[in-house]
C-alpha cells in the first residue's frame, strides 16, 4: 500500500504509540470543546507547541467525522499541490479524501510531501488521535501573498460545494521567529487582532508593517477567508504561547491556537 510515510516521528514528535497517545491525552485534557470552522494550529516540536495545538483541534467538533482540510506553509518554497495518498501515522493509518482532493483542482505532487516538510505532518496525529473516523485533504502551499490566498480559498469553497462535503479547515503556522520574548507576543498579538474580525488585509499589512515573521500567513488567510465564505462571523485566540516557556533561550518562537467561527 503506497502512503505517505510519517518522516518526524521519533524526532519531533514519540515514535511509540503508546507514548504519543499518552501525550496527546494530557494536552487535550486541558483544552475545551468549540464548534470552530477553521483553526490555526503551530506546527513546532510537540514539546514546545503541542498543547496549543491541542488547544487548537480541542476547538472543533468532538464527535466530527468529516473532511479535514490541512494547509502548510511551504518551507522550501515548492509550488502548492496536494497529497491524494493514505498518511501514515504512529496511532495508524489516516486516509485522504479523493474525490474532494480531486475537486480541488490543485497538483498532486506525492514527492513533494514525501520531504521532511513539518508544516503538514506535526498536525497529522493530533487528527488521528482526536478525530479518528475523518479523512484529510493535505495542501501545501508555495506563494502566500494575498492574491494566492483568495485563490486558495475560492478553490477550496468550490470544492466544498461540489461534493457536499462536511468540512473542517486547519492553517499550519508558526508566528514570530527567534526574537526576544516581549517582542513575539507584541508582534503577534498585533498581527493576530485583526484576524479576530477576519480583517485579512489589515492581517497583511500588519505583519507587513512590523515585520512579523509568521511562516504560514498565507494558509491562515485562505483559511480565514474560505471560513468567511461558509458563514463564520468571528474569530477567537484561544491560547498564546512561546518556546520560552520550555527552553530559556534568548529568542523565542510564538505560537497560537485560534479558532474560527
């Protein structure tokens, strides 16, 4: 059976299944039930971003068994395309959605997705784990600047509309990179501020203006802007955090678990 292989586990994340699980547990424990179209969720080591994410997904339907639509920022720069393949998991195997996939209109680019890109994968188990009868819809996306978005979003509107799909979305993203601590949550919580009314382009000239180094703007605002369009009004930070709180480095990285609605 060809899938894609889980390339991180025992590095960024446990390996052992046990282990994982054991993980995943404690940081659900901590995170409330929401009804959220759309989340952001960090994509670090599960160390330094786990509970936010779990803070993240916690915020989506506990019983939902849809589609689950992951976009990730393109560390490397590759054009956006999409993984059509099973992804494999130390909790088992997740299988993608074809025909929505298929709808999409976007590339297939298996190798591509095969890399040690993390942006997609470090969101995988906690799918797994939390939701375990959905399937995704793996997006990896190159270009991130607003017009792409826009794009991004109408296509995958279209495609919810075609197949009828229930869908969920997450945006991979990291915020502030390798700064002081005061000056991460200062730049990302003013970046975050106008995503809370899905202001996408004050979102743009915010991290813009500053300069925040937000790794994965563009898939928070096809998410943002795809939720929009299927009916969300608002938005919520959930938690904020930094890699400060587990390391004592100088410089930090922020992440933020944000939800839809």
């Amino acid at each position: 059976m060809t899938m894609r292989s889980s390339v991180l586990a025992g590095s960024w994340y446990p390996k052992d299944p046990n282990r994982l699980e054991q993980m995943l547990e404690a940081y659900f424990i901590q995170s409330k039930p929401g009804a959220a179209l759309g989340i952001v969720s960090p994509h670090a080591g599960y160390i330094y971003s786990g509970l936010t994410a779990a803070h993240a997904f916690g915020s989506l339907p506990i019983d939902f068994a849809g589609t689950i639509i992951v976009i990730g920022p393109s560390h490397e720069r590759y054009a956006t395309c999409v993984s059509a393949i099973p992804w494999e998991t130390p909790l088992g195997i997740i299988d993608t959605d074809a025909e929505f996939i298929q709808s999409l209109d976007i590339g297939v680019n298996e190798a591509v997705h095969q890399t040690n890109e993390n942006s997609i994968e470090l969101q995988i188990p906690f799918i797994k784990y939390r939701f375990p009868r959905a399937r995704i819809a793996p997006i990896m996306m190159g270009e991130q600047d607003y017009l792409s978005a826009m794009r991004l979003a109408e296509k995958i509107v279209t495609a919810i509309r075609q197949t009828k799909r229930d869908v969920r979305i997450v945006a991979s993203s990291d915020f502030s990179h390798y700064v002081p601590e005061q000056k991460a949550k200062s730049d990302d919580l003013y970046a975050i501020e106008p995503l809370l009314t899905l202001n996408i382009k004050e979102f743009y000239r915010r991290i813009e203006e500053r300069p925040v180094t937000v790794c994965g703007y563009g898939p928070i605002a096809a998410m943002v802007t795809a939720c929009g369009k299927l009916g969300a009004k608002t938005a919520q930070l959930i938690r904020y955090a930094t890699s400060g709180e587990v390391t004592s480095e100088p410089k930090v990285v922020g992440y933020a678990a944000i939800a839809v609605m």
